[in-house]
C-alpha cells in the first residue's frame, strides 16, 4: 500500500496542481476557479449525504472555506478533488450528527432496521400505494430514494453516493475515505442490498 | 452454493469482480433458481435508480457567498501579518494630523508655561539681589533722588508726546510745584514724593503679561530720562515757574551722576527679574477692593461717578462678561470715604496692599464681580 501511494507522490495526474499551487501563493483567483469547478459535485455529494438541500448548501460554503484555510497544508499527495471530497464528506457527517441529535431527521439505520425488521417497523417508509416508479412523479420517486439512502448508516451512505451515484473508482473512494479496498466493497455490497430491500418497500417493487 | 452464499456475492458478480469460479457458480446458480434471478435484477435495478437521481444543481449565489467568505479570511490573514510585520504602518492622513496637532499643543503648552517658568527660575536665587536693589531709594539723599526722580517723570512725558496737552501737563505740574515750594520744605517733600509715586505706579496699571514686553517696555523710561535730561538742563533757565526750582549747576551735575548711576542699577536689576519688580511695586502702592454686586453695569457705572466725585483721576473702566475693573487714583484722605461709599454699594472686600501714605494719590483697583 505504501508503495502505491509512493507512484501516486511520483504521478500525481492532477490537472489542478496549477491552480491549488497559485492558490498556495495567494492568489484568490484561483480559488474562485476551484470552487467553480468543483462546488455542484460537492453540493451532489453533501446533498445525497445529508439529504436536505439547505443543510448541504451550508456545508459546502464550509467545506471549501475550510479548504483554503488549509491549502497551504495540502502537499498533493492525493489528487486535489479527492482531499475536497474528503472534507465535504467529514463535515456532512459532523452536520449529520448535528441534525441527529436535534431530533430534526428521522434516522433510518441498517442495524436498527435488522434489530426491528420483524417488530414495530421504527422506519416507517412513506406509502408506495397502488401506482408503479414509473408513474410516480419523478420528484416524489427521488425524494423517496432519498428516504431509503439517508436511512443507511453514514458509512454504507458514504461508499454508496461516492460509489453508484457518483462513479468515483474504487482507488478514488479509498484515497477519500482512507479504508481499505476490501472494506470499501463489503461496505458497498451491504449498502447496496440494504437499499435495495428499502426500495421494494418504499416504491413498491424495483 | 445456497441461495444466501449466492445473494452475497451477487454485487460484486454484477460488477465483474467476482473470481472465475465464482462466476460459473453463480451462473449455473441463477439459471435454476428463480428468486436469486430477481434478486439480481432488483440489485440491477437499484443501481439504476441510484445511476439516474437527478443532480441537485448549486444556488446562483453559491460561488459568490463563498468567495466573499474567502476574501474576508484572506483580509483577516493579511490584516494580522501586517499588523506583525509593519507596527509603524502611518496611515495618513489621519495618524499624521494627529501627530501635527500634538506637536502643535505641546509647542502651546511649553509657551504658556515659559513665563511662569522663568519667573519660578529667577525668584529664589535674585530676591535677596533685589532687596539690596530696592533699598537704595529711600537711602539717597532725598533731595537728590526726589529731583531725578522728578526730572524724570517730567521727561517721560515730553518725549513720548510731543504734542501741546502733554507739555501743558508738564508744565502745569512744575508750577504746582513751585508753588508748593513756596509753602516750605514740608510741601517740598510732599512735592517730591508726587512723581515718585507716579514713575512708580505708572507700569503698575499695565497688565503683567509676557516677560519679553515688560523687558522692551521698561528701558524706555530710562532712554526717556536721558533725553528728558538734557532738555531740562537746557530749558530750565527758560520757564520762569521750573527756575524757582532749579537746581545750581552743580547740583545739576551730582543730579546727572545720580540718574547715571541708577540707571545702571536699574538695566543691572531689570534683566533679572523685571516682572518681580514690577509685582512688588504694584503691590506697594495698589489698593484693591473687590465688591460683590447685583448687578455689575450699573455698581460700575455708580462706581465711575462716585470716583468722579472724590476728584479721582486716571479713572479707567474695563467692562468684561463676568467682571468690571475700574482703575483709579485717589487722593489718600478719600480712601476713607471710597471705601464707605463703596459698602453702600455691595459686599466690599479690600485686597492686599495698603493705602499710600496721607500726603499723596494712592492707586486703586475695584474689581466689581457679581454676587452669589
């Protein structure tokens, strides 16, 4: 592992190392074309993880503040976006917890749906009703998709918006998340199965 | 492979990631089993719906909030290491009056306080000096140093107004005196003490201001006398009142060295300490009253006639906001009745100083201040 991240220090392949290196000289520019560049991914990325538009808005405005804070510190050993993706994920999950513990969400996790699966049905999804995805209005189908991934445990959400929502690579989601190869794919696996057993319910079959 | 062995490694099947064995596997598994079939197609299906959720799309305003916010940080940062690196940064103009106008107070300070100064610098090691310096007046021979004296006051006048009122003073004041002369040598005296009192007082009613207009002011009576001298030696034959007291020729002489003399004694005493000198003559021969009125126009108007009436002269009457000071000289067997005429009017308080004695004019002060 060391040596790969020994070829990566080497190659970094980063087409935004002119851009983070004029920023590290202060030029404010620069950073306004990152941001340009880079803030509706995240926004994507925040969103699907918090799963309130505002709250992800806010997030981002941190992220990126917090960004150039630290840019100076950034030695290009991952790629620049990466190590962006990475501290929208971290302050997603810290807001996360935030809203969590204000009673705000309602929480749905993999460990407390498996505990509760067969008894009081604590995750209530929203009512399919009698119509199939395809008829549903294509908003109400999101929101409800969004229900289900915001009900996975931030961990599985984490792999599986970086994974199947975002197509990022399996090397690109460990070098964001800093975990291993084989735990990045037993976490998505799991996700993935756990989704889908909510969107049969949440929609009415897949 | 069960169907719970199966559905585990169905996602990584989909993803091709599964081992060559596992695959054929999983192949023949799902060609039999129909519930593992849909299971895959609903794993198919998910990641479809996940593919196909719509982007949220950023606020318009997003890059701007953010850029502001990132400005402001970078200002901060900047602020903070130029206030480390630059301590002495002068922002002008404002920083720059500021220093101007401080300088400028300090200048008006140190000014203001100059004179006070000198005066403190000068009072304690001189005065036993200018006790020595006082004393030689009455030590002199009085009829000496009362005709210079008199010469001088005489000379005082003719020089600084050439004009006829100034010499029909002059020469009114010398028939005054011939005649006194006349009466004996007591009115004599009292003739003498006259202009005394005069050369004296003279400086008095003039503010103590600065110390470097006292220095250019009092030379001049002692220029004024040298002129006056010698016009007086040349007239004196002429006037037949000054002949009655002119002095002989060699009295006109001991006279001369007399002047010469204290006028050395006077440029010596004057640069030391002028102001003291002219305070303590001032507190000599000043009378000063203070009266608390009602109302301060008119007590000053009442004042001015009642000074009028006592045959006063010299009467100056300065009107300020908050006070009004009236000048005067009266004859000293009127003091009495000033003062009683003057408690009629207020609350009177007499000040330091005393009255002169009898036989002259002594100069009064009333300061007249409103009343509690």
């Amino acid at each position: 592992m060391s040596k790969r991240v020994e070829e990566r220090v080497q190659t970094p392949g980063d087409d935004d190392s002119q851009l983070v290196s004029a920023c590290q000289k202060g030029e404010i520019d620069a950073f306004e074309a990152l941001v340009e560049k880079y803030q509706k991914k995240m926004l994507n990325v925040a969103y699907r993880m918090i799963g309130d538009y505002h709250e992800a808005c806010e997030v981002v405005q941190d992220a990126f503040l917090s960004a150039y804070r630290s840019i100076k510190k950034f030695r290009g050993e991952a790629r620049f976006s990466t190590w962006l993706y990475s501290i929208v994920l971290n302050l997603s999950k810290n807001r996360m917890k935030q809203l969590r513990t204000r009673g705000a969400r309602e929480v749905y996790s993999i460990d407390a749906r498996a505990e509760t699966e067969e008894g009081s049905r604590r995750m209530d999804p929203p009512d399919p009703g009698p119509s199939v995805p395809e008829q549903m209005e294509k908003r109400e189908f999101d929101a409800r998709v969004q229900g289900c991934i915001s009900g996975l445990d931030s961990e599985y959400r984490a792999v599986l918006v970086l994974r199947d929502i975002q197509g990022f690579s399996y090397e690109e989601i460990h070098d964001i998340l800093k975990i291993p190869d084989g735990t990045v794919k037993s976490r998505l696996f799991r996700a993935r199965d756990a989704l889908k057993e909510c969107l049969k319910k949440v929609l009415g079959g897949l | 492979m069960e169907c719970q062995d199966i559905r585990k490694n169905l996602s990584a099947y989909l993803e091709g990631m599964a081992s060559p064995e596992d695959q054929e596997l999983i192949d023949q598994h799902l060609a039999s089993c129909r519930a593992c079939s849909t299971a895959l197609y609903e794993l198919n299906r998910t990641g479809e719906v996940l593919k196909n959720l719509k982007e949220v799309e950023p606020p318009p305003w997003m890059t701007k909030k953010i850029m502001a916010r990132v400005r402001e940080e970078a200002k901060s940062k900047r602020g903070f290491i130029q206030k480390f690196f630059y301590p002495l940064h002068i922002k002008i103009p404002l920083e720059a009056f500021a220093t101007v106008l401080v300088a400028v107070i300090a200048v008006y300070v140190f000014k203001a306080m100059e004179p006070e100064m000198k005066d403190l610098q000068v009072s304690s090691p001189k005065e036993p000096v200018i006790a020595r310096q006082e004393a030689p007046y009455p030590a002199k021979a009085p009829a000496a140093e009362t005709q210079v004296l008199r010469e001088k006051a005489v000379a005082q006048k003719s020089p600084a107004g050439a004009n006829g009122k100034d010499l029909a003073v002059a020469k009114k004041e010398a028939e005054e005196r011939a005649r006194v002369d006349e009466e004996g040598g007591v009115g004599k005296l009292k003739e003498a003490t006259l202009p005394l009192s005069e050369i004296k007082t003279l400086p008095a009613p003039a503010p103590p201001s600065t110390a470097p207009k006292k220095e250019a002011a009092v030379p001049i009576p002692a220029e004024a006398s040298k002129i006056g001298e010698s016009r007086t030696v040349e007239r004196a034959p002429s006037p037949p009142a000054a002949a009655a007291i002119a002095p002989t020729q060699k009295d006109k002489i001991a006279i001369a060295e007399g002047a010469a003399q204290e006028r050395k004694e006077l440029k010596k005493a004057q640069p030391m300490a002028p102001s003291l000198r002219m305070a303590a003559k001032s507190k000599a021969e000043l009378v000063s009253f203070l009266v608390r009125v009602r109302d301060i126009r008119l007590a000053g108007g009442e004042v001015e006639s009642l000074l009028h009436q006592l045959g006063a002269s010299r009467i100056e009457r300065v009107s300020r906001a908050s006070d009004e000071i009236i000048t005067a000289e009266v004859k000293a067997e009127k003091m009495r009745e000033l003062s009683e005429k003057l408690k009629l009017l207020g609350e009177v308080e007499e000040k330091d100083g005393r009255p002169g004695s009898a036989e002259k004019d002594t100069a009064i002060q009333i300061e007249i201040v409103p009343s509690h």
